[in-house]
C-alpha cells in the first residue's frame, strides 16, 4: 500500500533560500552545501549544469559568488534509496529509449517501486535488468532515474532518466508544470459541464491515512488543478480526457470523487459500487460484468510530452487504450444502443 500511496508524486525537492545580509562572497555550490543535509557537492554542481539552481530567477553556473539579499531557489531529484534492488527479466513495452532516457507503456497491476508488500515484480526491478549495463545503474540505483510515478492499477506512460543530468532536466520540467500529460478516464455519470476544471488541495485523508482527501478551502493539502474534457457520453458513464496542470497522489481518482464522479471500478473512491443506473437485475447483471472486465481503476496514461534534456527537441508520445478500458466501453455503446432500439 505504501507504494501505491506515493506513485503520482513527483520525484524531486525544492528548497529556497535567502542570503542573509552579513554573508561573504562564497561559490554557490559550497553555500548550498553548508545549506543542504546529507546532499553532496556533486548533486549541487549536477543541479547547476542542467539549470536548476536560480539566483533571482536566473540559473546560475556553481562558481557563481552569493550576495546579500539574493532569492537562491534549487531543485533537486530525489537520491537513490539505501535498499538493494534486484534485476528482475521481465519484458518491458519500450516506446522508446536513446542515451539520456526512456519511454515506457506502463500494464496495469505492475507496481513502478519497491515499497511495502512489493519488492519483487516492479517495474524498477524490470528496468534495473534492462539498464544494468548502464553507469550509475549497476548498483541498484535505479530510483534516479525516476522523474515521476502513476498507481499500480494505472496503465499509460512514464519517463526514465537514465544519466543524472536528464533526470535534473526533467525533474525540473515536472517542478514548473511544463511537461503535458494527457490521461484517458471512464467515470460514473454525465458531469455538468463539457469541459471543465477541478480546483482542490489534495492531501491526506485525516481520518484514513491510506487515502487522499480535498481540502476544498485549502487548509491542508497542496494545490491541485485538473482539466477535463467529456469525449463520450454512455448513459451512466462518461468517457473523458484529463489534462493534469500539477501531479499530486491520487490527483484524477480523488478530484473526480469529490464531483461525485468517481472513476468507474475505483474501490479506493467509492467507484466500485453501482453508482447510477436502474434496480433492474439485467442492468446490475451488466455492470458487475463490466467490473470483471476491468478489475481496477478505469484511468490511463495516455499521453506524455516534454523537452528531451539533451537535444532540445520537444517529444510526444501516444499509448493507445488498453484492452480492458476498451472492451467496457464497447460494452456500454452497446448498452446504449439496446436501450435505444428498446
């Protein structure tokens, strides 16, 4: 569970500091490291080559000398946990992959980390035997690569570093919402309007710690903003389009829930119920049917965009519907159509 709970949020930190008025002309990089627990000097500098570390809102190189008064903002990729990782053979769907990174399509059930109750199976474990040739990887130290995560039972993309600079790139590109996600969702119901957005600070559930919660006014949470776009109508159920403009845990299933549009199968969200319907049993037969076909949340990553760190170029990639989101939605245009000639 504990895997699950952390795997849309980013992986990376960000400090800021204020130079304090009496401080003497010092390198950044040996400011940062007196300012900085447990970072090295070589995480610092790595930061500074890939434009991570801002003076006044301009990056700055590591010899660059702090003064008084300066605003220094830095952000950092997680490091590497301590716990060993084992390679683990198991096929990997490569959408695409060069020196500096990889793109790959996620299956539902596969968990992206090793954490409580998951520590073989993973996707990292599968990526540790694929990149053990790969400097920096040899040792297990596959968290690095990670820029971010989506839940066990989400399907779609994700991106992996596979050189430290890549991954401050990237990590930086996640940090100002410059990267473009796009996720497929079949939820319960019509929601009001066509398209829309959802406003809400997502954060733990105070009276369930395993779950997310909105903070509609904000007093707990962090800020979380969801587009959506209704592609499809099915009677009880809508298919639509998410546009994520921040990357909290749980983001899509909890924002939806708290419309009172929970993903259809969600059972963390209440969506494993038959929410919107008739009693009839042929009806309740049908659904129950459907959440047979797709034993999980109905969401998927469908879409990625970003900067490659290297050459500049902006890349997309496209994931098309996996088998299971598309056989209910065939099932319920059938549904509908039924009900039509009926």
């Amino acid at each position: 569970m504990a895997e699950e709970l952390n795997e849309q949020q980013e992986l990376y930190e960000h400090h800021r500091f204020v130079v304090d008025p009496g401080q003497s002309l010092l390198r950044i990089d040996k400011y940062l490291l007196n300012k900085l627990e447990n970072v090295s000097r070589t995480r610092i500098q790595h930061a500074a080559t890939a434009g991570n570390i801002l003076v006044d809102g301009k990056a700055v190189k590591p010899s660059y000398r702090v003064k008084p008064g300066e605003v220094i903002t830095i952000v950092l990729p997680h490091p590497p946990r301590e716990t060993e990782i084992i390679p683990e053979d198991i096929p990997l769907d490569i959408l695409y992959e060069d020196d500096d990174l990889l793109v790959v399509n996620k299956p539902a059930g596969m968990v992206v980390h090793p954490g409580y109750g998951n520590y073989s199976g993973t996707l990292v474990n599968a990526l540790a035997w694929h990149l053990k040739d790969v400097p920096g990887f040899n040792k297990g130290d596959i968290r690095a690569g990670l820029v971010h995560r989506i839940d066990k039972n989400t399907t779609g993309i994700l991106v992996v570093a596979k050189n430290e600079i890549a991954q401050n790139k990237l990590a930086r590109q996640f940090f100002y919402h410059t990267i473009h996600r796009r996720y497929t969702a079949i939820v319960w119901g019509i929601p009001p309007e066509k398209e829309g957005t959802i406003i809400g600070h997502v954060g733990r559930n105070p009276k369930d710690r395993t779950k997310m919660y909105v903070f509609p006014d904000g007093s707990q949470g962090k800020e979380a903003v969801t587009h959506y776009r209704v592609l499809e109508e099915l009677g009880y159920v809508s298919v639509v389009e998410c546009r994520l403009e921040t990357g909290r845990t749980h983001q899509i299933r909890v924002h939806f829930r708290h419309i009172r549009h929970p993903l259809f199968n969600d059972a963390e969200y209440g969506g494993d119920r038959i929410l919107k319907g008739t009693t009839f049993s042929k009806y309740q037969q049908f659904v129950r049917n459907c959440f047979k076909i797709l034993p999980r949340q109905a969401l998927h990553a469908r879409s990625l965009e970003f900067v490659h760190p290297s050459t500049g170029k902006t890349l997309s990639f496209e994931s098309p519907l996996p088998e299971d989101m598309q056989q209910v939605i065939e099932k319920w245009r059938n549904y509908l159509e039924g009900r039509r000639e009926g």
